[in-house]
C-alpha cells in the first residue's frame, strides 16, 4: 500500500503557508477544511493553502507539495487515527465514530492518488467552480531532458493536458539540496 507524506525541498511553505505541514506528516488533500467557507473571499496565505495546498495529518498545516511513500497497515491506522482525533477536536466531528469514518475516506482517497511508483511527487491545484471545489493532482518525475529541470509534470488526474515542467532549483529562489 502507499500513502502521502509532505515534504519541503526549500523553506517556502514556511512563507506560503498561515501553519506549514511538517516534512514527513501522511498527507491528505485537506479540501474538507474549506468546507462553509465563503473561499472566493480568501486572500494571501489562506488562498495559497486553499490553491495549492496538501493537510498534513498531524499539524494540519499546509504542504505544496506530498510524496508517494510505501506504508504498512500500522502506518494506515496511525494516519486514520491521528486525522480522526483532529477531526474530533479541530473540526467538531460529532463523536470518535463518525470523525473515524471521515479520516478513513479521506485517508482512502489519498491512498488512490498513489497509484505511481514510491518516490513520486504529488501537487494539487484547487479551485472554485460552479459552487464546487475542485481538485486536480500533478505527478512530477526527475527531469530526463536537461539537468536545470528538477521535474517534469507527467500526469493530470481527470484531465488531457499538455506536458509542463518547473524547475524546483528557482521556487522561493533558494538552491537545491
């Protein structure tokens, strides 16, 4: 089985970001935190964390960026546990039952993103249409055409789109490590 994890390559998400996922939190989507949320009127690092922003688990800050990790059945309990106790106390889920069934769909709907080989990273972009939030998830690959390409955007989920690339080394203009 594989999961989400966030991950940081730089400092930006501590910039993008009100609260940044710690690097290794599982990860999911986190658009139920927008849910009763007028998020036309966001702005700043509210609207980057709806745009473009993963839930780390754990702290429930926000991660640009999650990889595709390998996962035990102790890992998947954890991270359903850990997200249904925020549910519990973050989101005012009615009762541990209900807030476990919750943290379980979307626990389950992060684990169908990993459908990829381990190492892969996932973005997400989100946006407000016909008064629906809608999702689409980019795979991103190392680059194989020139070494100043860290990645190349190989896949969008429910969408034909041209291939795009970004190169990593120039976000936040900080270097590789």
């Amino acid at each position: 089985m594989k999961l989400l994890r966030t991950v940081q390559f730089d400092a930006s998400d501590n910039f993008v970001f009100e609260r940044p996922a710690e690097p290794g939190e599982w990860a999911v989507s986190g658009a139920f935190a927008f849910w009763g949320m007028d998020v036309r009127a966001l702005v700043g690092k509210q609207r980057a964390a709806f745009r473009a922003g993963f839930l780390g688990v754990n702290s429930l800050g926000r991660s640009t960026l999650a990889q595709i990790v390998n996962a035990s059945d102790d890992d998947l309990f954890l991270a359903i546990d850990a997200l249904a106790e925020r549910l519990l106390s973050d989101f005012h889920a009615p009762d541990i039952q209900t807030a476990r069934r919750a943290a379980e769909d979307e626990i389950n709907f992060a684990a169908s993103l990993c459908d990829h080989p381990a190492g892969l990273i996932v973005a997400v972009t989100r946006s407000f249409e016909n008064e629906t939030i809608r999702e689409a998830f980019r795979t991103l690959r190392p680059g194989t055409r020139t070494h100043s390409f860290a990645f190349n955007f190989v896949e969008v989920v429910g969408e034909d789109a041209a291939e795009e690339q970004v190169d990593l080394t120039t976000l936040g203009g900080v270097a590789a490590r």
